[in-house]
C-alpha cells in the first residue's frame, strides 16, 4: 500500500503536519490516528470515514471540512473553525 503525500504532508497516522495546507485535500478513510496536525489548513477536506482518534487539530481550520462518520474519539479540537 502506498503512502499518500499532499504539500509534504505524509497522509498516515502519527504524522506532523503541523500548520498543513490541506484545503481540499480528498482525505476519505484516511488512518490519521495520533496525528499532530495543530493549526492545519483543512477547510473543505473530505474527511469522512478517517480515523483521527487522539490526534491533536487545535487551532485547525475545519470550515466546510466533511467530517461525516469520521472516528474523533480522543482528539483534541480546542479553538477549531
């Protein structure tokens, strides 16, 4: 299975990411448990179905993001829009 790199982000969980331009980004069952991806860009990401159980999105920008069936369990979303 490959890896999934978007703006030198590599897409698997426990990445850091921190302050990723991932606006758009086509996330869709993405493993991004335990992910840092403080301050993230994910306006308008399709992140429904992904596993970001324990990973830390404060500050991320999640507007329009589609976070439907997504497994957040854990995850900090402290100060996210």
């Amino acid at each position: 299975m490959s890896t999934k790199t978007i703006n030198v982000c590599v897409i698997k969980a426990k990445t850091k990411c921190v302050k990723a331009n991932l606006k758009g980004a086509k996330l869709k069952g993405a493993n991004l448990n335990g992910a840092n991806l403080k301050g993230a860009k994910l306006k308008g990401a399709n992140l429904s179905g992904a596993k970001l159980k324990g990973a830390n999105l404060k500050g991320a920008k999640l507007f329009g993001a589609n976070l439907t069936r997504a497994n957040l369990k854990g995850a900090n979303l402290t100060n996210t829009n």
